[in-house]
C-alpha cells in the first residue's frame, strides 16, 4: 500500500490534521512525516516531531497523498521551493492533496489551484498582496473538495479529516468523530 507524506515545519497546528490522521490510523495507512532537517519541529501546541525523512529523500512513487498542517507563519523560501516541488510531483501523478488554514497557499504557489475552486484560512488583503490566488475561485466554505484536491479552514477540521480519508477510500468509522 502506498503511503501518505505529512509535511511538517515549523509552528505547524497539529489540531488541524488530528482527525486526518486518526483516520489514516483507523484504516492502518502508513504515514511519513517530511521535513526540511532531521531535527525535532515544534508545533503550534508544543508537540515535537522528529521527521522520518527529508525533502531530499522523498521518492514520489511511494505515496498516493499529501497533508499539509495549517501554519502559523510562512515557510522560509528555501523549505517553500523544496515543498512546491514535492507537491509538482505528486499533483502529477494524481495523488489525493490535503491542504488545511494557511497551507493551501503552497498549492498556490504551486499552480496546484489554478482553475479550481478552493479555501484557505488567510485575509483577503494578504491574499490580494501575495498575487498567486483567483479570488473568483474562493469558496468561503469550511471545506472544499475538487477532484484530487482537498482544502479547508481550521475550523473544518473533522470534515476535513474524513474527506482526506473518503478521497482515499480508506474504511474507517465516521462515528469517532461525532
């Protein structure tokens, strides 16, 4: 089976994804965390996570999906080409893309929004200041799915959570989650 990346960096909301990866563990989904270093990456709560692997090591054909954490801040420019890269390559080969809060700003950047419609969990003036985003094409929506693509504002969450394993067509229970 093939295995979902989970981005982290630095200030990620580990809230954001909780549902998500709880349901990757009810249906026995192995992930791997990706990071910039082999160093401990403290969240928005505290949580350190120590990477599986680095950008660097990632090989493309092992995954099937993405989950992107909302952040608390943007990535340094060096760690945002190398997740821009990462997300090229696996948009190619139509793997199923999570992207909660600020996140989908690297689908942004990526040209992984062009055309589709999408949310994001930023204000409309930062959105108009970074140039990378059809605001025609924002749904002010907690949750919005199109094709392979999934992304959301944090207060969507669960939905968000159970789409990414819908689009994955995992077997888990819906019921855990209220």
């Amino acid at each position: 089976m093939k295995q979902t990346a989970v981005l982290l960096y630095s200030q990620f909301s580990e809230y954001e994804v909780s549902v998500a990866l709880s349901v990757l563990a009810q249906a026995g989904k192995r992930i791997v965390t990706i990071g910039t270093a082999r160093e401990p990456i403290m969240g928005e709560a505290g949580l350190m996570c120590l990477p599986d692997a680095v950008y660097e090591e990632v090989r493309p054909g092992d995954f099937d999906s993405i989950l992107l954490p909302g952040m608390m801040r943007f990535l340094a420019e060096d760690a945002e080409m190398k997740c821009v890269s990462l997300l090229k390559a696996l948009a190619d080969q139509g793997c199923v893309i999570g992207a909660i809060s600020l996140a989908p700003y690297l689908l942004a950047k990526a040209g992984l929004l062009n055309g589709r419609p999408y949310t994001v969990g930023m204000y409309e003036e930062d959105m108009d200041r970074m140039g990378i985003f059809d605001k025609a094409l924002l749904v002010k929506e907690a949750v919005v799915e199109d094709g392979n693509i999934i992304t959301a504002v944090g207060v969507g969450f669960v939905r968000f959570g159970i789409a990414f394993g819908r689009a994955l067509g995992l077997s888990f229970d819906e019921t855990w989650y209220g």
